[in-house]
C-alpha cells in the first residue's frame, strides 16, 4: 500500500548532543536567544509542521515536532543548517534523528537525567521546562507534544523519587558543597575563606554561591591576584599573612595554593576552635601538595577533606547513580510506551 | 469489641505501632531509600493516640496520674518522648528522627510490657490527694520523656560526626541532618528539659520543705543529682565548654542513668499492699 500524507505524521527529535558531536561542534550548533526566536520563525512557516519545541543546552541542541512528512523533517534540518552557517552533509553525520516511540523514550531519558553527560543530573529537568513554557508561549506546541512534554516531567520526577539516580553529587566542587550541607545545613550564614586564587578554588567557591553563601573572602600568595578574584566573586580580600589568625573568623576553608608545604598549622586551627565556641569548622585541601597539616583532620569538631577524598567520593557516587541506569531504564520503557499509545492517537 | 479492651490492651496495640514504625523504618533503610516522613509520622501518631487511651483508662482506674509503678513510669515517659517528638520534632522534618522515636518508644513500652514484675503492684494514693504533687511527679516525667529525645538527637548528631570524621556518607548516613541542626535542637532540647525539671522540682521541694519525712533522703539525693548533672551540662554548653561528641555522649549517660533510676525511686517509697491493676 502506498503511504498517504497523513500516513507519515509522526513524533520525531532532531539534533545533536554531547554523545556524537563534540564540543567544538556543539559550540557551532548552539544557538543564541535571538537565533532561537529566528529559528522558530522560520520553522512556523513550514506547513507541514504541526507542533515544535526547541531545546538548547550545552550539551545538546535538540527540535521536537510532529511532521506531516518525512520532507518536513528534511526542510527542518537545511533551515537549521542554513542559519547556523554548518554543512548539512556534516550535520547529517553527527545528527540525531529519530522518531514516534524511540522520540518518546528518548525525551524521558533526557528529561530524567539519563541521557547527560553527568547521569542523574536534574538542570536538564529545568532547562526541558524552559523550552517547553517557551514553546507554549509561542503557541508551537499542540495536543502531542503538550501530552508528552507533561508525561515527560512527571516520569522524570518519579524516576528521580524512586530510584537514587539523582543522589549524591559527582563534582569535587559539588561534593564540597554538599559535605558543608551535612555539616552547616543551609549556607546563607556560613563565612568562606578561599587560599589561592586558581581555578579550582574559583570553581569551588562559584558552586557555594550558587547554593547562597554570600560571605567569601579570597586570600592569596599574590595579592594582586586575591582581589582581582575578590571582585570577579563580589568577595572581600585578605592579606595571606594574615590568614592563620583569622581562621576563627570563618566556617569553611578552601585551600587551593601551590605552596610547596603546608600553610595552615594544627596548632593554628586547635586556637581558633577554642574560639568558635560550638560552631564546626570545615577544611577543604584541593592543593598538591597538602596546605593542611594532615593532624587538624583528629581535632574535635573540625572536618577536613582533601582532594583524594573529594574525589573518591564523587566517584563513589558515580557509581553508585551507574547501577540505578537499569532500574531508572525499565520505569522509562514501561512509562515511554503507555504515552506512546496515547500520543499515537493523537496524531 | 473496643469497649472490652483494658488499659494494658491498649498499651500493647500502641507498643506494637510504634514497633511498625522501626520495621517500616528499618525496612526502608535497608532497601536503601529513607523512612517516608509521612508515614512514620502517621504511625506514631496512632501510636500515641492509643497509647493516650491506654493511659487514659489507667488514670480512671487508679484515680489520677499512672505513676504508681516502673511500668506506668516507662510508659509515661516514653509518651511524653512521643509528645514531644509531635510538637517539636515533626517540625524538624527529619524523618530519621520519627524513625528513632518510634524505636526507643517501642523499646521503652515493650520492655515495660514485657516485665509483668513491674506492673505487678502498684502504689494507691501516692499523691495524698493533693493536685500540686501530682503536677510535680507528671513534669518530672515528662522532663525524661524530653530528656530521652534529647537522648535521640545526641545519638544522631554522634553518627553524623561519625560519618563525617570516617568519611562514610553513603547509605542511611545521608539521611541524617546536619551536625548544626542536630546541635541546635539537642541544645533547644537540653534547656526544655532542664526547666521542666526545675519547675516539677521548685513545685515539689514547697510541700518538702514543709514535711521533710514525706520524701526519703534517697530519693531526694538521686533526682536533685540528675537535675543538677543536667544543668551543668546545660551551663557547659552554653559557655562552649561541652561541645560535639562529649556533648553528645554526655546527653546520652545522663539519660541512662535517669531512665536506671527511675526503678530505685520508684522502690525507695514506702511499701504498700499490693493492689490488682485495672
């Protein structure tokens, strides 16, 4: 029987992601907010095209749409390609094209953190939401993509409830901030003093913000180097000589120099603890080598972790999120079909 | 059907409650996952409801406060951990913390249940009739009830320090709160318990002090040396001297050794003829 129009109507997802394009290639795909305004003008304009949401993260660049026809799809890449200035012969080595239920199922994995470059990550969840209440906004969304962009937030809340795919985090930085939850609960009152001005103290401290501590301080070897980070991280700066005698003054610190020996003594933090009256004290050692004499680590109400640490367990809970795919997989497949059935009916 | 129940009956219902709720909880850590906050919350309620009722029936029956006996002593003070835990703790949101209560409420009304011996006889009239005595006994109790939860936090707050010190986070380890939380109601906790006591003890040394022979001397001696050990302890952390681990571990000796001294007290009174329960 030959294929009528109607026929061929389907779910498809068009795009690349981190899994078959590179960073390079993915920064010449990724599209700015005007390009997306542009890019939806255009793709309104095809007929043939019912419904569309676009996606764009830096990890991947992704259009979900009901196509009347397969050309649809086809126009829908060369106007993509068109715009972002990319061969469509390169595109289509690198593309991700799929359709109807393999479309579902890949929108609940994205959606429940499955699909990321750091598995069980929730931002994507967020950033689905975002394109999708901008899609709704635009009125590019219809009866197809409305079901299965909704089914697609409540299986990612129950994969992320029911199984510990989104438990414990997997970046040093991430893995810092959440010990300092286990000990100071919320951040907003808690004082930071960064040692060393590098990137991975930078990164650190940027990931404490982003949970709401405010008060950091930056000291450095270098104080030209302290107060020019200071100031990209709204901070204050503290001469580094002075950083031993005002350890008391502060709940956590992050140690990050390339000081060739230590630079916070036992006996330095011991004062300061008696100072602080009940409150912890937290010491995080990112150096190499250690900034920390090692012996703080037995003074009571005082916890210190080095980067070895840090890593294993950020490792750990790599792991740990790896040995839930299967079970997070079957919730998708069991959930991807159910909506499958419904959003057939709908086409 | 109800109707035909007795007041230890009721007792036993609630004591298996709150026996659930530690299988509910133990089933869940297990399986990997955290005790629903929900759900233990659900079930000691019911626990304390019946356990309310059970208490209740006993007071009618005895004609004032089920003091009379170790037995009524363990049940009173594990209901008052379960009332506390209710008003405070539900709003700590710490499901561990439901979880804990629901196991040392089971462990304190169990084990009451468990020895006939303690609920064998019982005391009449122990309050002479007097409505100000009765007040002191039942706030002194209830200050252990406050002091057992007391003894529940420090518990949790030495894990958690144990996790963070060993670096073990994983497992039912992340469910705990954090070190400050738990320091924060341990404290909160600590002064409730330490003023209750003064009151029950400033409303009960009035008539002491107008009939010395009425309290015996061991008696006296042994809840004035908890109060005291409580204020102290009270005193030392509010001047940062009893902090972390020792501060814990002290609010959990202080607690066995009030919860051990509630029988000598109870055995050092008068002996009375016994008198068959409800």
């Amino acid at each position: 029987m030959i294929p009528t129009e109607k026929q061929q109507t389907g779910l498809f997802v068009l795009g690349a992601t981190h899994h078959n394009a590179p960073l390079e290639v993915r920064e010449k795909l990724s599209i700015s907010e005007s390009a997306n305004e542009q890019l939806h003008t255009k793709l309104s304009n095809l007929s043939t095209l019912r419904e569309f949401s676009i996606l764009n993260t830096c990890n991947r660049i992704e259009i979900y749409g009901v196509a009347e026809t397969e050309d649809t799809i086809r126009q829908i890449q060369q106007l993509f390609c068109e715009q972002q200035d990319f061969a469509e012969d390169e595109f289509a080595k690198i593309c991700l094209s799929i359709r109807d239920f393999d479309a579902v199922q890949h929108l609940l994995s994205v959606a429940s953190g499955l699909d990321s470059q750091l598995i069980g990550e929730t931002e994507i969840f967020g950033q689905i939401k975002d394109a999708y209440a901008q899609a709704q906004e635009r009125k590019s969304t219809g009866p197809v993509l409305n079901k299965v962009f909704q089914k697609a937030f409540q299986t990612a809340k129950h994969v992320r409830t029911n199984t510990s795919i989104t438990s414990g985090q997997v970046s040093v930085a991430n893995v810092a901030v959440e010990l300092a939850n286990s000990i100071f609960g919320e951040l907003t009152d808690t004082r930071i003093l960064l040692l060393g001005a590098g990137e991975i103290g930078e990164k650190t401290a940027r990931a404490f913000q982003s949970r709401g501590a405010s008060s950091i301080t930056v000291s450095s070897r270098h104080l030209e180097r302290a107060m020019n980070l200071a100031s990209a991280l709204d901070a204050t700066a503290l001469p580094f000589e002075l950083r031993e005698g005002h350890i008391a003054n502060f709940d956590i610190i992050v140690c990050s120099t390339a000081a060739p020996g230590s630079i916070i003594s036992v006996s330095a933090v011991r004062e300061a603890l008696t100072r602080r009256s009940a409150r912890p004290l937290f010491l995080i050692d990112l150096a190499m080598p250690r900034d920390i004499d090692f012996r703080v680590g037995d003074l009571s109400n005082s916890y210190l972790y080095n980067l070895d640490d840090l890593a294993a367990i950020a490792e750990e809970n790599r792991t740990a999120r790896e040995s839930e795919i299967e079970k997070c997989q079957l919730i998708i497949a069991e959930r991807a079909e159910a909506l499958w059935k419904q959003a057939e009916s709908r086409l | 059907m109800l109707s035909q129940l007795i007041d230890r009956d009721w007792l036993w219902i609630a004591a298996e409650f709150y026996l659930v709720g530690f299988l509910v909880g133990t089933w869940s850590l297990m399986r990997g996952g955290k005790p629903s906050n929900v759900l233990m919350n659900v079930i000691i309620f019911a626990g304390y409801l019946i356990q309310l009722t059970g208490l209740y029936f006993r007071g009618m029956a005895v004609g004032g406060c089920p003091l009379g006996n170790t037995f009524e002593l363990f049940q009173f003070t594990a209901w008052s951990a379960t009332t506390l835990y209710l008003v405070v703790g539900v709003t700590f949101r710490s499901s561990m913390l439901g979880f804990f209560t629901a196991s040392l409420s089971a462990s304190l009304t169990l084990t009451s249940l468990l020895i006939p011996a303690w609920d064998a006889t019982r005391r009449e009239h122990i309050f002479g009739g007097n409505t100000w005595i009765e007040f002191h006994a039942a706030f002194a109790l209830f200050s252990y009830g406050v002091f057992a939860l007391l003894a529940l936090t420090a518990g949790m707050l030495l894990l958690r320090n144990y996790s963070l010190k060993h670096k073990r986070l994983g497992g039912w380890f992340s469910f705990l709160p954090s070190i400050m939380d738990l320091d924060l109601i341990s404290v909160r906790l600590l002064g409730t318990g330490v003023s209750i006591m003064t009151i029950s003890l400033a409303v009960g040394s009035m008539y002491w002090i107008r009939d010395t022979e009425s309290v015996n001397a061991f008696k006296l001696i042994l809840t004035v040396a908890i109060w005291a050990a409580y204020a102290l302890a009270l005193s030392m952390r509010l001047r940062g001297k009893l902090i972390s681990t020792r501060f814990g571990w002290t609010c959990i000796i202080l607690f066995v050794i009030a919860l051990g001294s509630l029988g000598p007290i109870n055995s050092s009174r008068p002996p009375e003829p016994p008198v068959i329960g409800s």
